[in-house]
C-alpha cells in the first residue's frame, strides 16, 4: 500500500453502529444494561436503562445530534455529500468497512486511525457494564478493521476506572495484533500521576502498544438551570476551551514519571491541537528545573515529550508555526472524521494552506509518516 496522508484521528461513534450490537452481544447478566434504541420524538435514539441519552441513531457528531441545516458550516459540507441523509436510510457510511473507504479516497487519505465510543462508556453510568460493553465494541472494531487492515488502524478501547479490566483487555487486544489502545478520558477520572495507571503504563510497555487520550473537554454545564443567551455563552465557552482540558492531563502523564519509568511507552494526545503545548512543555521545564528535581524524572520533561509523546491535530495555523518547539517528529495530522469541528472532506484544501510552505520532508511526516511508524504501516 502505497501512502501520502493518512488520518490519525478519525472517529466510530456509537450511535452509528448496528442497532442491537450491544443487546445481541451481552452476557446475561449485562443484557437489559446495554446501549439500545428507541423511537423519540426525532427519529431513534440510543439509550440506557438507566437514563443515558447517546444520541440519534446516524446523528450528527458523537453526541448524535439532530442536523440543522445552516448551524453549522462544517456539518453543512458534510450534509452535501449525502452522509446523513444517507444515515437516515440506514446507509451506515462510517461503519460499513467499504463505504468507510469511498469516504477516505473521497478526502484523499489512504488510511485512518479510529478512535471509538469511550465517551459513551462514562455517559453509561454503570462501571460493571460499561467495561461489558467495551469489550463488545473491540470486538467489532477487531472484525471491521480485518477488511481492510491497512487501511483501518482502530484502537482497542479501554476503561479508566477499573484498571484489572484494562490490563486485561490490552492483553486481549495485543494478542489480536492491534496497534494502539483508546482509554476513557473522563471528566471524574482518577489524576495519572496516582499509582493506578502503574499496571497500565507497565503493559503499555512490555508490549509497545501506544497509549491514547482523546480529548473529551471538561464537564458540561447545566444548561437547563440558564436562560437562553446564558446558556449560548456556556455552550460557546464549553466548545470553544474542549481542547485545552488536554494540558492538564500532559502535565499529570509527565510529573507521573511513568516516560522515565516506561521508556518504551508511548502516549498520543489526541485531537488536543497544538498550538499551547509548546508553552505547557517550557512551563513544566521552568518548574521541573526551579523546584521538583526531587521527582522520578532524570530528564526535562520537554525532552521526554519529543521522546515518547505524540499530539494530534486537525487544522491549527499557530500550532504549525511552532512545529520546531514541538518536534516534527511528534506531530500527526487528522481529519477528525465526521465531527462537526473536523475537516472531511475538505483536508487536502486545509493541508495545502495551512502545510504548502513547510518543507517537504516536514510536511510528509505531519500527514503521513509518523502516523505510519508509530502504527507500523511501513
């Protein structure tokens, strides 16, 4: 296979996977606990027992919302290539493996990293089962994915909260040959400088599978307690400062001395962008230099960070500009397939502008070969 840009962040989302994957698939035990559909007032809705809302069946974004015409101008590019009105008729472009591709060549990318449905596991609200339906979900993602292996490089999802279960399912995983775990990032999730994450840095390491953190943002606000305007400039606000949530995990993953402990583990911070963590990275050098010596670090944490460390990115223009502090080797472009705030099918128009002037070497190893090393794709 023959590749010159392949997505590190592109999406399954939950709601646009089979309708009783969960229900057909659960242990007795965990059957009446699963995600499944009913009919609401705009069409199926994915839910929970105990009151989770997941969203439309093939909605919009990850949180499966209904599509607006002229709200958003991103979904408004999506919409025009038929993909949600295709998942009206239960054409399931996402998750059908070879519909999948027809979207990737219709984006000119040649392969796609996958993340999946951890944020649905915390929505779940029940840790025994949500640690059910992962495994149910790799599952899948392991039969998806075997269709067209090169070309689909989806990560094994994992839970946060229970880390006996983790372990084990990276274990499962690594034994079916994949090429990189997903874990939950929760808003309640235990900080990973807490001796927790030890078993998983650990298995993270003996068996070289990269470790991933999507961004999630922070917690939602109640918008039900605002007036209207109110509620706008929460959600404004929200939206806009998603991805800087991400900084606070980077510092926990460094300070955590789990890169000097681990040196074969490797961390990719997805969809987190790119433009703050040049400051991040001289901040924790600042404060590792001034007062925190005594920590398991023998080295700055900057150089850690170009060591084991990866971030992913869909469009950022100051990021770019700082390629040089960040390292050109720890950068990985993505579309961020088929969210709201992704690029698809418009990459190779951002690729030119925001990459046309940047070195040739450079730019291929932003939108191809990091990707391509780090998920073994050469």
């Amino acid at each position: 296979m023959k590749y010159d840009v392949i997505s590190a962040d592109g999406h399954i989302d939950l709601i646009w996977l089979p309708t009783d994957l969960f229900t057909a698939n659960a242990s007795a035990k965990f059957k009446d606990r699963m995600p499944h559909v009913e009919n609401g007032p705009d069409g199926p809705r994915w839910v929970s027992k105990n009151g989770a809302q997941f969203g439309l069946v093939n909605g919009m974004g990850s949180a499966g919302r209904k599509y607006v015409p002229g709200e958003i101008y991103r979904s408004d590019r999506m919409a025009s290539t038929g993909l949600y009105e295709d998942g009206k008729k239960g054409i399931r472009r996402l998750t059908d493996p070879d519909l999948r591709l027809k979207d990737q060549d219709l984006d000119g990318v040649q392969a796609e990293v996958l993340y999946g449905v951890l944020g649905s596991s915390g929505r779940l609200n029940d840790g025994e089962a949500a640690c059910e339906m992962l495994g149910i979900y790799n599952d899948w993602l392991h039969d998806f994915c075997s269709h067209h292996p090169e070309r689909l490089i989806g990560l094994a999802n994992v839970p946060s909260h229970d880390m006996k279960a983790a372990v084990a399912e990276v274990k499962r995983a690594a034994d079916r040959g994949v090429r990189g775990i997903d874990v939950a990032n929760r808003p309640d999730m235990i900080p990973l400088y807490e001796e927790f994450y030890e078993p998983l840095w650990q298995i993270a390491h003996e068996t070289k599978i990269p470790v991933h953190f999507h961004t999630i943002g922070g917690r939602s606000p109640d918008y039900t307690k605002m007036t209207p305007k109110i509620a706008r400039r929460a959600f404004a606000t929200h939206i806009t400062g998603f991805q800087m949530h991400m900084s606070y995990m980077l510092i926990q993953l460094m300070f955590s001395g789990a890169l000097e402990r681990y040196p074969d583990l490797k961390v990719v911070i997805g969809e987190a962008g790119l433009g703050w963590i040049p400051y991040v990275l001289e901040h924790m050098d600042l404060e590792w230099e001034d007062q925190f010596k005594d920590l398991d670090l023998k080295m700055k944490p900057s150089e850690y960070w170009r060591r084991q460390c990866y971030a992913t990115y869909q469009t950022d223009l100051v990021g770019i500009k700082l390629l040089q502090e960040l390292g050109e080797d720890n950068v990985m472009w993505g579309s961020d397939y088929p969210h709201p705030d992704g690029i698809w099918p418009d990459s190779r128009d951002f690729i030119k502008k925001e990459l046309g002037h940047v070195p040739a070497a450079t730019r291929r190893k932003v939108i191809c070969d990091n990707a391509a090393k780090l998920y073994r794709l050469q």
